[in-house]
C-alpha cells in the first residue's frame, strides 16, 4: 500500500510527533511504500523537497506574523506543494496527525479534490474548538466547543487576543469550507477525546478509538525501586507542576526529579526558590535511554496535569516499565490508571498524600500494581497491535466509496 503521513514537524518534538514517526517505521518495516510531508525545521529527521518552508511564530516580526496568520487559515504554497507530491507518488491513503497554524488545513482539501482516502489522528481537541487544549487563565472551559467559537474572542482563550482573533477566524473558516467532514475516517487515541467531539456532533461512526503506539525498547519492566518521584513532560501550565512542588513541600524527605522543558521553566524554578525546597532537581529534557533510565529507575511517577489530556505518553512509557503513575482524575488519563492511582487534581495536598502512600508502601505491593499495568500497555500500546488494527482501518477506506 502506497500512504502518505502528514505533520508538520519530523522529529520528536511532542507526543504527536513521536507517533508519527514510530508510524512511518512500523510501516516500512511492513513492506508498505510511505512518504511524508511536513514544514521544514532544522531538527528535523526527515524531510523532502515538497515540505513547506519553516514558520517561526515565536521570532517572527509583525509584518511576519501577519503573513503567519494568513497562512494558518490557509497556506498556498503547502497546498500546491502538497498537490505535487500526491501527483508524483499516487498513495492510496493519507493519514493526517498535526496541521494546524503551518500547513493548515488547505492540505486536506487538496486530498479530497484528488479523490484519495484520508484518515486523521486526533491528538488534541483543536476540531472542536479553537482553544485546542480547551484550557487557558488557569481552568478549563468548553464554551467554545459546539461552533460558539466567538467566545474565543470573548474570553481570550488564547490568552493573547490577536492570536484569539485569528484562531476564531480559522474554526469558522475550517466550518465555512467543510474540511473535518472531508476526512474519510478520524482516529482518537482515547474514549473521552471521541466521546468531547460526538458531543461537539462528530458523526460517531467515522471516530474509532485506537491507543498510541509505543516503541518495543519502550517495554523494559524495571523491579528497580528507586529513591526518588519523577515527572517527565512540558513545563506548562496545564500539566500542573506547580501543585508537585508545592506537594513536595509537604515531602521534604522525598526527592523528586523533573525531567523537561517549557514556557514554566523559569516560574518553576522561581517557585521552587521561593519554597525553599531542598527536595527538587531539575534534570532538563531528557530523551531516548536517558529518559528511559530516568524512568526505569524512578520509584514512582507523577503526572498531575489540570487539562483534558487525551492520551499521554508519559504515562504509558511508565506503564511499559512497570512502574505506578501518580495522576490527576481527568480527561483521557483516567481510562489508562487504575482508582488506586488516581488523584483530584489541582489539590497539591491530596497529591501529596497520595505520593506519601505509594512511596512508602512495600515493594511487592508497588510490584503486583506495576505488573498490571505493564500487562495493560502490552495489551493497548504494543505496535504489533497497532499496526494491525491501523492497516485494517485503511483497508476498510477502500471499500468505501
């Protein structure tokens, strides 16, 4: 089979990136002829000469970000790009991941109009609103959810209004224009995500649920009962670090590592002068076997995010290891962890009461929870199986007329 794959980043910047990229391997590892096409970056592990040119919002001049915000509602050179590159290599299905503000969503109408059979990867809810993570000055909100983008604008949901502006005129654009119906058949790595987008009137049948895909060298059980309490994410505001330091606070004989980086960094650290916390160590972003030491030798892990997550790999990299992830009752996080592991979230008290249980509980309790867990990740994330249920769901589009 002949597929094309579309992001716009090809390296492993973020979840969506990392299932991208483990997607092309699996793939060609499977006899499949795959090409990409993406934005041009210098990380960038792969790339071709239809990729679009590099957009650096965070450097950009106004004029810049003018032209920027122009293309983020609809981006010509990816279009024609685009066209030229499903001329020359004829695929029989494009899978889209994450398009949005470079490419756009002009790259899906090019498909459609060439008749070719699409799928697409929800990794976030930016279909649904424009807000993608539906969460700004601090809690979440679904009010733009349901094509009542113009409270975006209302609310500064992107907490910068000419930003705000531009994301609204994007969702009623992407309305206007037709494009989510467009995608033959969408792929949601959690219920709860598929379940926001059938409420917000997604027809039901074209959403199926498949869980992201871990690497084999990610499933390493560890018995290793470390001394410390990692967190290994962004460092953003909605994943909630500030309430693990402040839980730590309540800790001082527990170390914690934080692995990652972010727009919190610095505040972070801040916070964590100005609570005197002994107990902390930033250990920067961590990626391939660092991060995988990282985990497999952490006692426990913590993702006590405030958002809709809709399916970390955080989490599921610590599942393959066996070990326990302490983490906020929320969004899709709750269907990968069981009651015993789950958490208010927002309360760094409760947090902390918690991490105090679970570190001080025996090894061999900590043991039978983290073989279950592994036996879970097996069971959902091995690429044997997603690789197979990925093939049928392509298959199934040439059926469909």
């Amino acid at each position: 089979m002949k597929i094309v794959l579309v992001n716009k980043f090809w390296y492993p910047r973020g979840g969506a990136e990392k299932v991208a990229l483990l997607t092309k391997e699996l793939l060609e590892k499977a006899g499949h002829q795959v090409e990409i096409f993406g934005m041009n970056h210098p990380s960038n592990l792969f790339s071709n000469q239809y990729f679009t040119d590099f957009i650096d919002y965070h450097h950009a001049s106004i004029w810049q970000k003018i032209k920027f915000g122009v293309r983020a509602i609809y981006n010509l050179q990816a279009a024609r790009n685009f066209k030229k590159l499903l001329n020359d290599f004829q695929p029989e299905v494009v899978h889209f991941h994450n398009i949005y503000h470079q490419l756009s969503c002009s790259v899906i109408g090019v498909a459609k109009q060439m008749g070719i059979k699409t799928v697409m990867t929800l990794h976030d809810y930016k279909f649904i609103s424009p807000n993608y993570n539906l969460y700004h000055h601090g809690q979440i909100d679904e009010s733009c959810v349901g094509g009542k983008y113009y409270r975006c604008l209302l609310n500064n949901c992107l907490e910068n209004y000419s930003e705000s502006v531009l994301a609204t005129l994007e969702a009623y654009f992407v309305d206007i224009v037709g494009y989510k119906k467009m995608i033959d058949q969408y792929i949601s790595p959690s219920n709860f995500l598929r379940d926001k987008f059938i409420k917000a009137g997604f027809d039901a049948k074209k959403i199926v649920q498949l869980s992201n895909p871990l690497s084999p060298d990610n499933f390493v059980f560890t018995k290793n009962d470390g001394d410390y309490v990692a967190y290994v994410g962004r460092l953003a505001v909605e994943k909630g670090v500030n309430f693990l330091l402040q839980a730590a606070h309540n800790l001082p004989t527990i170390h914690f590592k934080i692995a990652g980086d972010g727009p919190q960094k610095e505040y972070l650290h801040d916070l964590t002068k100005n609570l005197n916390l002994k107990n902390i160590e930033f250990a920067g972003e961590q990626r391939d076997t660092d991060l995988q030491k990282l985990i497999g030798n952490a006692r426990l892990l913590v993702a006590p995010s405030v958002w809709y997550e809709n399916a970390p790999l955080s989490i599921m990299e610590a599942k393959a290891h066996g070990k326990i992830v302490i983490a906020s009752d929320l969004g899709g996080i709750s269907e990968l962890l069981p009651k015993e592991c789950l958490v208010v979230p927002a309360k760094a008290d409760i947090l902390a009461k918690k991490i105090e249980y679970w570190f001080l509980a025996s090894s061999q309790d900590r043991q039978n929870i983290g073989e279950e867990l592994y036996r879970q990740a097996l069971d959902k994330n091995s690429v044997g199986i997603y690789l197979q249920r990925l093939l049928t769901i392509y298959a199934g589009l040439q059926n469909k007329k």
